[in-house]
C-alpha cells in the first residue's frame, strides 16, 4: 500500500527508513531522515535521447530543502512510504521532467554513506534507472530552474571542472554509470 500523505512542507513529507543492509525497517518524515543521519532510499532516473548520446541536465531550484541550486543529471527523489524504488522514479520522472510512460531500464544501486566520513551527513541507498525520450521536457517550478540536453562528452568535462556545482550523489551515480561503460559514453550503452 502506498500512502498518499500531503506534507505541510518539505521536510514533514514521509519517507520510507531503511537499515545499511537495505531493508525497509519503518517511516520518518524527511527532516527527521536528514537531522538523525537515517538510513533512506532514492530513486533517480538519467534521461538520454532516443539516440543516447544526450543526457537531460537541470539546475536545482535555491528553494529546495538539499542541494540546492545545483546541477543534476538524475530526475529522482526519496522513496517514499509503500513505494518501490522503481515506482519513486517513475513518479519522480513525471514530476520533476513531465515525462511519464516511457520503459524505465533498471541500472544499478549504491549506498551513499557519507555519515562515515562527516558526522551527520546523509545515509542513502541510491537506485538508478534509465529511460530514453526525445519528446517536450517540462519541469516542475518548484523543484528545477532551467535544463537541458548536453552531450555525454561535455558532461564528462563538466564533471571534471571542481568549481562545478553538481550534487555529490548524482556525481557518484553518473561516474558510476560512466566507469560500467568502459570510460565510452556508447550511444547505444
């Protein structure tokens, strides 16, 4: 069952809490997931072209409750009460990029501890998806500025430019997917 909770704000929205081995032990709401460093899951989907040799980057809106205002090539969010990960990306895809219905390509999944190195810091199993489009990108105000499609190539350097604002998880998940590859951002990987 999934519930449909509507949060007064951002950081009153539930979340499902997940234990290091990665299993659904209970619900917190958000802020409470980021104050105590719980364990949580994400979902996030890199949208390519229909070609695949573009990926979908946007920049975080200021007002967004982590990272904000930096850039992303994920469309993804915290897996929510009753939620599989596969059904958070979904929904977050149609959410944050207006894109709904399209084959979502399971990629991998990675834990996220920066807690280990940084008291406090976020605790996260990270689910990676990908889905092709070439049709209207339409972004949810609230959650995204502006975007655009960008090469696999420029991407690669952009990512090696440290004055790059990109968010830390979306960093570790793109390099990941990158690394799989053989370093070659094939069209049709």
């Amino acid at each position: 069952m999934i519930l449909n909770v509507q949060a007064r704000s951002p950081s009153d929205e539930l979340v499902a809490v997940y234990d290091a081995a990665g299993a659904v032990t209970g619900v917190a709401a958000r802020g409470e997931v980021y104050a105590r460093s719980l364990w949580h899951g994400s979902a996030g989907v890199l949208l390519r072209s229909g070609d695949g040799k573009r990926v979908y980057v946007h920049r975080r809106s200021p007002e967004k409750l982590v990272m904000a205002g930096l850039h992303d090539c994920w469309a993804g969010g915290v897996v929510g009460p009753g939620e599989t990960p596969e059904r958070t990306a979904a929904r977050e895809l149609a959410e944050e990029l207006g894109v709904s219905r399209v084959p979502l390509q399971p990629l991998f999944a990675l834990d996220w501890d920066e807690a280990a190195q940084v008291p406090g810091g976020p605790r996260c199993h990270l689910f990676a998806f990908e889905a092709r489009w070439d049709g209207p990108v339409v972004h949810q105000p609230s959650e995204i500025v502006c975007g655009g499609w960008m090469g696999l190539g420029e991407l690669r350097a952009r990512l090696a430019d440290p004055d790059w604002p990109f968010v830390p998880d979306g960093r570790l998940l793109i390099e990941r997917w990158f690394a799989e590859r053989g370093g070659q951002p094939a069209a049709t990987a």
